[in-house]
C-alpha cells in the first residue's frame, strides 16, 4: 500500500508526493485527488487559495461516473456547500480560499453514485469516502549568523572588546536602511601557534542578524498579505552587505593606513549561515510532516508555540483544540 500523500501548495503551485511505489506529479494541475485507502496530506501557503480537492481517486476519474453526489465536510463538523469562503464545483472539486491557520484540519468528502449492470439494468449505488488533511504552513523566517576573525596583538588587550562594540556599531549603521539590525554578538579570542607562522592571536567574532529591526511592522503593511518573502530577502540583503563590508576593509586596511592597525581583518574568514525561525503557533516536525520538512507548519490540537521558536510545544494538559495556537 501505498504510504500518506503529501502535497505542498505555494505560489500557484502544486507537487503531490505520495511516498511509496508510485508517484503522482500533478504540478500546474492545481488539483489533488483522494485515495479511499489512506488520507492526503495537503499543505497550503497561508492566505493563498488551496488546490482543488478532488472528491475521487485518479483511477475514477478515468470511468464513467452515474448520477454521482458529494457532500463536503469541514474541520468543523459541518457542511461546506454554500460556505463563502470555499469554491465548490458542480463536479465535486473543493478549493478553499485564502487559506489561514485556522481553516486546518480534516476535509472530508463522500461521493455516491450508481452502477448499473448492462444486462439487467439493475442499479447499485455505490458510496466512498475521502480524507483530506489540509495544514496551512509558512516560510521560515531567516536571521543569519555572521561569523568573521580578525588578527590582534594580545587576546588581553582592553581594546579587543572596544573594537567589537564599535564594529557593532559600523555593522548595524550599514544595514539600518534594510530595517535589520545586530540582536546577538559575542566574540572569544584565541591563542593559535603554526610552524609557519609562530604564536598569533585571533579574535573569533558571531553576530547573528534580524531583519525585525524597529520599523518592519511598517514596511510589512504596505505588502499584501503576508511579508514573509520580503523580510527573508532583506535579511539576506544585510548578511551580503556586512560580507562586502568585510572585503572592503581588507583593501582599506591594507592600502590606506600607513600604520598597521592593531587589529587586522583574517582573509577569507568571513561566512554567513541562514537560521531559522517559525512565526508564534506555526513549527517545524520532520516526523509529521516529511513532505514539507522545510516549512513551517501551523501546530495541530494539543500542541502551541509562544514565540520564534522552530518546534510546536506538547501543551502539559491538552487544552489547545485548534490549529495555530500559541498558547495553552
């Protein structure tokens, strides 16, 4: 049998990976079949509209289909025929609009219809009945940790912290039209002996940038919807711009001071590595949702996420009932 199908939604979209002996690619289709056997996982970007769900399996929507009937139901236990915010087709396709945390769960479709025995024309009715899991899921939101050495005379020169606090201060003045800023930096130095060069002494620094610098909320009003896209580009934005800092220095350094300084930048030493976070009731779990292991997903009942964390929490009493929450 074949295992849980997982279908990711983003961007108009679609890719269906049921794991197991087949594949079913059904990218631009923008449509996702049941299977009576096992549910559908369906991921849906939030405040995008999902694919249309299929209330049938891709084998039947092969044959001729008599008098066929479908009844809808939502995570709510109810019917979703007239439903404002669902586009129900005559033939049995669901597609639920501008998708929010809140619209996750259990889609349930039955369909009836008749067979008809040619010699006979005896009828049987016939009735099905496909499972849906529908999760909303975000984009994790990245901050990136900044790595970089510089060269010093002493690892207990008073200078060394001096020097970091004002690089601090050059770094965050740089990227401030991005609307990021520097929210951890931390700097260890390091005594390090080679045949080649003798005893050096080397100041490891790591700072980690944000792009929620004061202001954000204003930038993400003027996007539509949802601002995830634009932050992760500014974020990138300002790890690039402190890398071309870093690489500018080396030159001023090298060919504009007429003394040595007593802290020199480490060629090559600069590196940026992208860490994510999931917004507050959204997480990530490799387990549930293998299919769209990079997203974050919105925390199912009994599970919450009070902040930037990238795990849903297992709330002590199971109070928690709805997706997305972010409290017990």
């Amino acid at each position: 049998l074949l295992g849980v199908a997982a279908v990711v939604v983003a961007a108009g979209w679609v890719r269906a990976e049921p794991k197991g002996e087949q594949s079913v690619d059904l990218i631009g289709k923008n449509e996702v079949y049941g299977d009576i056997r096992h549910e559908v996982n369906v991921y849906v970007k939030v405040f995008t509209n999902s694919p249309f769900l299929v209330c049938m399996d891709l084998a039947l929507s092969q044959e001729r289909i008599i008098d066929p009937r479908y009844l809808w139901i939502g995570p709510d236990g109810r019917d979703l025929g007239g439903q404002r915010y669902v586009n129900l087709t005559e033939t049995g396709k669901l597609m639920v609009m501008g998708f929010r945390e809140s619209m996750s769960g259990a889609y349930t479709c039955t369909l009836s219809h008749k067979i008809i025995e040619t010699t006979t024309q005896e009828e049987t009715e016939l009735v099905e009945a496909y499972k849906f899991m529908v999760y909303a899921y975000r984009e994790a939101d990245h901050a990136y940790q900044v790595s970089v050495r510089f060269s010093t005379m002493h690892c207990k020169l008073k200078t060394n912290g001096l020097f970091v606090e004002k690089l601090n201060k050059i770094l965050n003045s740089i990227i401030s039209y991005l609307t990021c800023h520097i929210v951890e930096s931390s700097y260890k130095c390091h005594s390090i002996w080679t045949a080649k060069n003798g005893l050096q002494h080397e100041l490891f620094i790591n700072i980690l940038v944000n792009p929620f610098a004061p202001g954000w909320e204003e930038i993400c009003l003027k996007v539509p919807y949802d601002c995830e896209d634009g932050t992760n580009r500014r974020a990138r934005q300002a790890a690039e711009q402190i890398g071309k800092f870093f690489h500018q220095l080396r030159q001023i350094l090298k060919y504009e001071f007429h003394a040595v300084p007593a802290v020199q930048y480490v060629d090559n030493s600069f590196s940026m590595t992208p860490i994510d976070s999931c917004r507050p009731g959204f997480g990530k779990n490799h387990h549930t949702h293998q299919n769209c292991a990079s997203c974050c997903v919105v925390c199912g009942p009994g599970t919450y996420s009070p902040n930037n964390e990238v795990t849903c929490r297992t709330c002590a009493r199971p109070q928690a009932k709805m997706y997305g929450a972010k409290s017990c």
